[in-house]
C-alpha cells in the first residue's frame, strides 16, 4: 500500500544513523581549519548530515563516480542498499555534504565499525569512498569530511580507524593525522571477476 505524501516525505529524508552523531568537539582538534568550519557550520548553505534516501535524486550516485567505478544503479538498487545498511545498526555510517542551494550531494565519506573479539571485543572503525565534487575544491571539504568520520570514530570508541589510498592521497591523510606505522604499512587485495550482483 502507498503511504501519503507526507509518509513518503519522511520517509525519503530519514537519516541513515542518528544525526546528532555529528555534534562533534571540533575545537580539540589539532587540524587547522582556515576559515574555520565544522560539521554544523561547514560553510554558506551547505550542510554535513547522514545519507537519507531522498539523497538519490540529489546526484549521490554521480557524485560517487568521481572516486571510482560505479555502474548504472538503479534507484530500487538504491533504496534496497540503503535499507540493508540501516538493518544493520551502529554500522554503516555514510555521511553527505549536501549544497542546499543546488540540492545537490558535493562530498561523502562512510565510517565502517567492525566488531572485533580481540582488544576485549573492541571496534575498529574504516574509512571508505571519501570523494568531493571537483566543483567544490578549495573549500576544506575533503579535510572537514575525513575529519567528522575519524572524531565519530573516536566517539564511538572505535580503538584505531584505518583506510586505503591511492599513493597521491598519502599526504592529505598523514597531514590529518594518519600514520604508515613502521612494520605494518601495507595494504594487499585480490580483485575477483565477479559481475554477479551481492545477494543478501
Ligand atoms: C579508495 C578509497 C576506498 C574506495 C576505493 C575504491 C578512501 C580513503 N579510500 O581506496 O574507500 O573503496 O578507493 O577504489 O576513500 P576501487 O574501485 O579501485 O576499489
């Protein structure tokens, strides 16, 4: 059964994770931010919130392609994802910087919390598919992305967050605070030939 407008409004706008999440210390940061922004005042008419639905009809996806290969999802696809992460709670923590003048999504990052056994059964937080839209460099919106997903993390008490980069991206993280640790500075993969769709 259809729901009315106003269901489906509110529904196309719920957050992925609680947004207070995003009420973060900024201020005991050691990054310098100049002018100095923060996840509630990320700069004139944009907004730092969690992904919601409605997010993509805003170019999310296209935006997405801007860091790698995406492919044609649909927004059934879409939708079906999004549901599947929000089922899985204190998990997926994909975060959007929305321009409210253009309605359009400029920057993303996702903090992954893993629960682990080990460190007594502590989480470890990932940081995945950071990417701003070209249009919008020169504003701190990639250091203020990467910096509201690595305080999350240390607010959900993850005990260390990790990424992976392309090698050109070193300086940005290590300038954030992200260290290669002697010993442990690698990174391997195996790429499959998979073309079939995930099936939950
Ligand atoms: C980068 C991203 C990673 C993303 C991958 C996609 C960051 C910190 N790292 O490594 O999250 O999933 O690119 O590349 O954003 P791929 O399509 O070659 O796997």
């Amino acid at each position: 059964m259809m729901g009315s407008d106003d269901e489906n409004a509110a529904l196309s706008s719920e957050p992925l994770y609680n947004p207070d999440l995003l009420r973060l210390d900024f201020s005991q940061i050691k990054t310098k931010f100049d002018p100095p922004i923060s996840p509630s005042e990320p700069g004139e008419a944009l907004i730092v919130r969690p992904l919601c639905p409605a997010d993509y009809d805003k170019g999310f996806v296209q935006l997405l392609s801007q860091l790698t290969k995406v492919g044609n999802i649909s927004k059934d696809q879409f939708l079906r994802r999004y549901t599947t992460m929000k089922a899985c709670p204190n998990t997926y923590y994909v975060t959007v910087i929305e321009d409210t003048r253009s309605s359009h999504i400029v920057g993303s990052a996702t903090l992954i919390v893993e629960q682990k056994f080990i460190h007594e059964c502590a989480v470890r937080g990932r940081l995945e598919d950071v990417v701003v839209s070209d249009d919008y460099r020169g504003k701190q919106l990639g250091k203020l992305i990467i910096m509201t997903i690595t305080l999350l993390a240390q607010h959900l008490n993850c005990y260390k967050i990790t990424l992976d980069c392309k090698d050109r991206m070193i300086p940005l993280y290590t300038g954030l605070g992200y260290k290669l640790e002697q010993g442990g500075s690698n990174y391997m993969q195996i790429r499959f030939d998979n073309k079939k769709p995930f099936k939950l």
